[in-house]
C-alpha cells in the first residue's frame, strides 16, 4: 500500500488540497465506480476544512458545515460545462446526477448495523454516482469498502497539519 505525505500549513491549504482532490473527482466519468474518501484525525484536525474545499472543488456551492448532530448530509454535484472548440457548443459532462455525501461519525462512537441501515449507508456507498466522505471513519472501519481513500489528518502545531493520503 502506498502512501503520501503531505504538510498542510494553515487552513486555506488544507481547503485548497480538498479543493483540488474534488476537481480530480468531478472530472472523472460518472458510472464507472463510486469513491469512498474516509478522513481520520483528531479533533481541529483539518477533517471539515478539507470537506469544504473537497465541495468546493465538486462545484457544490452551498455552505458546507459539518453533519455532526443529523449525521449526513446530501448535496448534488452541480453539472460540469466543458467549452467544445467546434462551433462553440457548451454541453453539459457526465457529471450530471452525481451526489456527494457527507457523513460525521463523531456522535457515534460505535456506528451499529442497525444505525447504518437507518441512514442507509451501504446502498450510498454502492451507489456509482456518488463520491462519499466520511469524517471519523474509524469508528466504521469495519463497514467502509475495501476500495478506498484514506485521508489521516494529524496536528503538527497550531497551523500546520500532516495529511497522509494512502489506498
């Protein structure tokens, strides 16, 4: 398993990383597969800062705050325009109908499979038109895919984060 090392210093870093993984994200083909990004760290880590920039990059547009009380929250991927050369055309991309969802489970300190059924967790996770992030996805571990990305956030000092990224 590989994994990167990355040293974020100050917040609007660590949104213009998240920023940049979610344009990576809205440019891939929807249908093909769905991404599972599980974001672990300690408290003031940089996990919602991240998420922010990650929607950001989506092109979601709404205020991203984190779910911690509802758990999950729902936002739709707005659809990409890519400019085409021939006669000026405008079409919309593949992105349209792609989801993002946003799960926190630090009010659940130990996600049950009841709980995750109630938020129907796994059919979103399976679902190939939707990126999911999962802040303290440790608590979950033993639900998420196999197929994955890790993010692990750790302080450094009062500014600087290490984020490592691995599969």
């Amino acid at each position: 398993m590989q994994a990167y090392e990355i040293e974020l210093r100050g917040e609007r870093a660590t949104r213009k990383a998240g920023q940049i993984l979610g344009e990576l994200l809205r440019q891939q083909p929807t249908g093909k597969r769905d991404f599972v990004l599980a974001l672990e760290g300690e408290l003031g880590a940089g996990k919602t800062t991240f998420i922010r920039g990650l929607a950001k990059g989506l092109g979601i547009r709404s205020k991203i705050t984190s779910p911690s009380f509802l758990v999950a929250k729902r936002y739709t991927i707005p659809s990409a325009r890519t400019r085409r050369r021939s006669f000026g055309l405008r079409p919309q991309d593949d992105g349209k109908g792609r989801v993002f969802w946003h799960f926190d489970f630090y009010r659940l300190e130990r996600p049950t499979q009841r709980d995750l059924e109630l938020l129907n967790f796994h059919q979103i996770l399976s679902d190939l038109h939707t990126i999911v992030a999962i802040e303290w996805a440790e608590r979950a571990m033993h639900s998420l895919p196999e197929k994955r990305l890790t993010l692990r956030f750790t302080t450094l000092n009062s500014r600087a984060r290490k984020l490592i990224v691995s599969e």
